[in-house]
C-alpha cells in the first residue's frame, strides 16, 4: 500500500538534503556512514533529477533565489519540504513497479503540485530493514520562485505568488494524499485509504524511537544472555505505545465518560477535553498528549462510541432473565423422601 510522508526542515544547508539522497546513512543516528578511509559510501542504486534549477546546483539554486527575495534568512524559517510516496512491496513483483517508472511518477507528482518550485526527486529501491518498498523522495526549497495557477489546496493568494512560500497545510495533505489514490489506482497499484487515518497514527520521531529502544534492549538482553541471566523484557514498548495500552484498558470495561476518566486516574494518566478534542496527561509529563497523534481510536468520537457499546452491553446483561433452576430425574430420585406409616403400626410400636 503507498503512503504519504511530510517532514518539514529548518537546515540553511540544502546540500545536506541531496547528500541523503545519494549516500548511505545510518538509520538511527542519520550520519553519512563512512568507509574504512572515512569517505562517503554512495547509495548503491537510486535515480535522482533536479526542477527549476536553470542547470545549477540544487543546493546552490536554493540559496542564490533565498538571496534575491530575501527569504529563508532566519534560523526559525522553514527552509525546504520533504515529501515521500512510498510504494507497496508487492507493486514491484505483482504490477511491474520499476525504479524507473516510480522516479517517472514522482518526477510528475512534483511537476503538477509544486510548480515554481526548485526541487529534487529521488527514488530509491528499497526501505528501512530491506522492506522492499520502492519509494520516492521530493524535497522543495519553501520559496516560490515562479508565478503559479491556484491550485486546490491553496488556500491564499500568497499561495500563487513569486516570491512566497510554500505551506503545508492539513487541507494540502489531505489532497496530496487523495492525489497519491489516484495515481495508484491509475497506474494499477496497490493502495489503502489514505484519508480515513489510522488506528494507531505513529509518527516519524516514534517509529525512530522504537527502532532504537528495540536495538538497546536486543543489545542489553544479548549481555544478559552471555551472563547466563534471563532477559528483563524482550519487546520495547514506546511512551505512546504504554499509553494506548492504558487507555485501551479503561475503555474495554468503562461504560461512562465519568467512569473511563477515573480509570485511567487510577493508572496516574487525565484525560481532559478540549474544544470537542481529548488529551492525556500521563505522571512524566508536563505537557499532554493529544488523541491525534495517537491515533483515531482515541479521539472523542471513538471513546464515546466505545462508552455507549458498553453501556448497551451492560444494560442488555443485566436486563436478561436468569435461566429456571432444573433438577433432572435422577438427582430428583436421590431426594430422600419422609417414610409415611399406618396407623396401626404406629400403635403396635
């Protein structure tokens, strides 16, 4: 299934950029990796192409239009965008997907929704842990150095205009992520809906987060092992991952906001409510987290939905009538029954 990534980068060295495009980088801490004679160790297969460059440097493009509007000079600006469509596994080996043909695709994608734009576009054949994911990285200097038409994710005049800059707004990456459906569905590839969020929405600073706990703990657990200990835990579990856990918990038996709050007060966490929108505060926090970037199973929506299943569930139980107490014949016949006399016999005794 194809997915849309956004990352917003305040880094004055657009070079830095094209050197992750086509060099190999560690996947935790995101250094260039080196040879044994500290020389970078190009990427082995990737395509790469620059737009609106006029045959410079992409790096040096960016810089010499930043100059001449005079934007991006502060260290708080957004500098460039980082957009990746990143193909289903299958798509290569089921639908004929090619590095070339993807590159294509994205040289295209960027060409119709960043015009007037300097841009990259680079595909890469595979992903993180060799997933085999074919995918596609458009990075954008923010600046607009070109006159566009309105496009219909534009939301301002300014958005049009040389000289501005570009914004990636919640409305731009909902018809980004419509527009990546429909390539797919035009070229034949697998997708999912990209527009009705996730269970479990995890981001790019928490899967990173995972990855490195995990390799920790691996790392911990194989020095246990060698010291003949057992292992303390085996799967690493992230903040975000312990609070779904703790939330999902309450809401399984809670049949009432009320209740479901005081759940999750007895775990230390408070869920408060906001503008129609949930928060949770766990103990190691100062700041709370919101049900967003959590996932959609824990906005306000979902939570009281859940409530009212189990108020129903409840209600349905209780008012459901207890089944009749039967005896079945042989344990009536092991009734000892009273032993009836005559009369004349309780006289003759």
């Amino acid at each position: 299934m194809a997915t849309f990534k956004h990352i917003s980068s305040k880094n004055a060295d657009y070079g830095a950029a094209e050197q992750y495009l086509t060099f190999e980088h560690d996947e935790f801490t995101m250094k260039p990796t080196l040879d044994e004679n500290g020389r970078l160790i190009p990427r082995d297969d990737y395509r790469i192409s620059s737009l609106n460059c006029g045959g410079e440097d992409f790096a040096i493009a960016c810089m010499r239009s930043n100059l001449h509007y005079g934007k991006n000079q502060k260290r708080e600006d957004v500098k460039s965008h980082h957009y990746i469509i990143s193909f289903d596994p299958r798509d290569a080996p089921d639908n004929g997907l090619t590095v070339d043909r993807a590159q294509a695709l994205g040289e295209e994608f960027c060409k119709t929704h960043f015009p007037g734009h300097q841009a990259l576009v680079c595909t890469h054949p595979d992903g993180h842990n060799h997933s085999g994911n074919i995918h596609v990285h458009i990075v954008i200097n923010s600046l607009r150095i070109a006159e566009v038409p309105l496009l219909p994710y534009m939301e301002r005049p300014a958005d049009t205009r040389e000289g501005c800059k570009h914004r990636c707004t919640d409305a731009a990456m909902e018809y980004f992520k419509a527009e990546v459906m429909e390539m797919c569905h035009r070229e034949n590839l697998y997708q999912i809906d990209l527009l009705n969020g996730s269970n479990n929405r995890v981001t790019e600073r928490e899967y990173w987060a995972k990855r490195k706990g995990q390799a920790a703990l691996d790392k911990e657990n194989t020095s246990l092992a060698a010291a003949g200990e057992p292992p303390k835990l085996t799967k690493f579990e992230t903040d975000k991952e312990k609070l779904r856990r703790t939330i999902r918990t309450a809401l399984s038996s809670a049949t009432s906001f009320e209740d479901f709050a005081g759940k999750l007060l007895q775990q230390g966490v408070t869920v408060k409510e906001s503008r129609g929108r949930l928060s949770y505060l766990t103990p190691d926090r100062t700041k709370p987290i919101t049900a967003r970037k959590l996932g959609d199973d824990f906005d306000r929506a979902a939570v009281l939905e859940t409530l009212s299943q189990n108020a129903q569930n409840a209600t349905r139980a209780a008012e459901k009538p207890l089944p009749k107490q039967e005896y079945s014949r042989s344990a009536y016949c092991g009734i000892q029954r009273p032993i009836l006399r005559s009369k004349t016999a309780a006289m003759r005794s």
